[in-house]
C-alpha cells in the first residue's frame, strides 16, 4: 500500500526485506535510526541505574522519553529553555516521545476524558492538568523530539467492543487535530499516528487506513501488551500492517520480550520499546541467548563462569555469576546496573542480528537458530 499523495515527507528509507521482516534507515534531526530498533526506555530524561554513553555503546541509535512524566518534572518549558532533552539529557541522540495518552489513561479514577482533552490530577502535587491533542504537541515540540506521537485513548483489554470503538473514534479525532497541530514543526522532525481498536481486527484496519488518509510520518500499533496473550497481539499486528504503508516505518508500542520482538519483526515491524530490560535487570533477571536467567536463584552463588562467555558485551563475558548473584542478594547498586546493561545489550544484540539476516535474506535461519537456542535454555548448573 502506497502512502496518499500530498501526505507528509518520509525520512524512512527501506532497505530491504525478508518475507515480511524489514529493514531500514530512519533519518532524524539528530542521527540515523536503524531500523528494526529497540528502544530503551529512559522514563523522566534518564536510563535508570545506567549512563547515556553505555546505552549508546550497547548499539542503541534512539531512546525514548516520556512526555506525561517530564511535562510534571522538570516541565516542558524549563527543558526548552535548558536546550532541549538531548542537550538537557546528554544523549544527544534521536529520541522519540509518547504523548503521555498511556500513562494518563492508567490514572483512572484520577482523569476524565472529554471530546476536548484528558484531566486529570498530578501524581506529584495533585494539581488539575488538562492535556488536549494540540497541549500534547507542544510540550513534545517543546522538548525537541525528533519523533512525536499523536495523543490517543488507550484501553485495557479485555474490554467491551463499544469501549474500544469509541476510544479508536476518539484517537482519531484527536490524531486529526495533533497533525493540524504539527504544521508548524520544522522540517525532518517527525509526527507517528497510533493504530487503535483493541483485539478486534476490523477496527484495526479501520483505524489504520483512516490515520492513513490523515497522513502521517510514520505509524505506531498501540494499545497491546496491555493484558493480552502474545497470540492476540501477533493476530492484530497481522490483521493492521497490510492496511499501512510499505514505506513509512512501523512501531509497535510498549513491546516487549525478546521473543515478543523476534515475531514481530517476522510480521513487518520496524521500532519497539519497552522498560523491561532494565525493570527486570533491576530485579535480579538478565536476557542472553539462553533466555532469561534469574541471578537470585541460589543455583549461581557458588558459579565462577560468566552469564555467556561468548556475549560482546564485557559485563556479561567476565563477571561471574556467582558476584552477580552476590550483588542481587545484597542489594547493592551495581548489581542492577549491570544486569540493565546486559539487557540493554543483549537487546541491542538480537535487532542487529535480526537487521544483519534480514539484508542477507536468511532471516527464516536467524529466527529459527534464535527460536532453538531459548528452547535449550540456559547452561547447566555449576558442580565443583
């Protein structure tokens, strides 16, 4: 499907493909994303536990931030006066913002959503802030984000088909007026509609060929991983990406797991984001190409290999599991940060792989290794 003559510029190059997989260059203001990309998530202008320089190092091209915590603090306004969030954070690299849609939605009893806007009440302060499509905008412009996103209703599932029309009806308008919104940007910034409609196929596609003939930068699924089982996920990914177009970059919102992005990239998404590779490495869990291990398990206390000894990433070639596990026990700073990394890296690892077979077209015997290489799990344990 071809993007609508008169729609915005397309700074997404596609390089080439796989059977569905993808893959790409994305050219923002301040560098080039490659594309598939994971995103990692620094929530309030910060990775958590972890430098910008290792994130980069790691092979992360972009971040994300997140607009409903950084309008509340420091505010949008102190950031744009400061320079902007790549000079305010450091990075100095691509980031994309959320609208703050999601996390205003998750306040529940503390908003209330009208045709003109969403209020609702500061979880810092209490104060009364009302946040419209066109409000949304400007504190992402205000931030300087190379990527902005439109503001949506997100609902939880399971939930009544009436509820998620009516949200998807609602996103739609609003995506309508944050475009309008938009105009003003300069050029080579970037503005992604979001693709609503919950688990129902039909609204989906309703819903993407409508941001379609708006016109947009790019497109973005939302709405999943929010309760739904993987297979329902893959079902709607499958049922939306025919209804967008080939050469406008793909994001599928808040995802996920390794595996989670492995299928996804195999039906034709190009970006991800998501917290859990630092939210489970604070917690004492690290991701290698034998799935996930969990480092409190007594199984490491008395192990002197390293995680994978064939990883790129130092941390995870030399420390031995055994002062990881240490570390995780005793609470100490470190161990979170170390296991973030390794995350961050093993990641940034498998979507290099993953871009890697793609431009080769052995993208089916990537996947199929990786698939293979969980299904063994992790080495044996440790016997002295």
């Amino acid at each position: 499907m071809s993007s609508p003559a008169g729609d915005l510029p397309n700074h997404f190059d596609l390089l080439g493909t796989d059977g569905a997989a993808r893959t790409g260059r994305l050219t923002t203001p301040h560098g080039v994303v490659r594309t598939p990309a994971f995103m990692p998530v620094g929530t309030a202008g910060a990775m958590k536990g972890i430098h910008w320089r290792d994130v980069r190092e790691a092979g992360a091209d972009i971040v994300l931030g997140n607009t409903y915590h950084l309008m509340l603090r420091p505010t949008a306004e102190r950031i744009a006066a400061l320079g902007g969030l790549q000079r305010f954070t450091g990075w100095g690299g691509p980031m994309l913002t959320d609208s703050g849609g999601f996390q205003v939605m998750s306040l529940s009893g503390l908003r209330k959503v009208t045709e003109q806007a969403v209020t609702f009440r500061s979880h810092i302060d209490g104060a009364k802030i009302e946040l419209s499509p066109e409000r949304a905008i400007e504190v992402q412009r205000l931030l300087n984000s190379d990527i902005a996103m439109q503001l949506d209703e997100c609902v939880r599932l399971p939930a009544e088909r009436d509820d998620i029309e009516r949200a998807m009806r609602l996103s739609l308008r609003w995506a309508e007026r944050c475009r309008r919104a938009f105009e003003s940007a300069p050029a080579g910034y970037m503005l992604f509609g979001i693709v609503q409609g919950g688990d129902v196929p039909g609204l989906r596609v309703a819903s993407a060929e409508a941001l379609v003939d708006i016109g947009f930068h790019g497109y973005a699924i939302g709405g999943l991983a929010v309760g739904e089982p993987q297979a329902v996920m893959l079902e709607m990914i499958e049922a939306t990406v025919p209804a967008l177009p080939a050469d406008r970059p793909r994001y599928l919102m808040g995802v996920g797991t390794p595996d989670d992005l492995l299928e996804s990239v195999r039906r034709g998404i190009d970006m991800f984001d998501c917290v859990l590779p630092t939210r489970n490495g604070r917690h004492g869990v690290a991701y290698t190409r034998f799935g996930p291990v969990n480092l409190r398990n007594a199984r490491h206390a008395d192990d002197p290999r390293p995680l994978d000894e064939e990883s790129p990433w130092p941390p995870a070639c030399s420390y031995a599991r055994a002062y990881l596990h240490h570390l995780i026990k005793a609470g100490e700073a470190l161990g979170a940060t170390l296991l973030s990394e390794i995350n961050i890296a093993y990641f940034q690892q498998l979507m290099a792989g993953m871009r890697e077979a793609i431009g080769q077209g052995r993208f089916t015997e990537f996947y199929q290794r990786t698939k293979a290489d969980w299904a063994r799990g992790d080495i044996a344990p440790h016997t002295v």
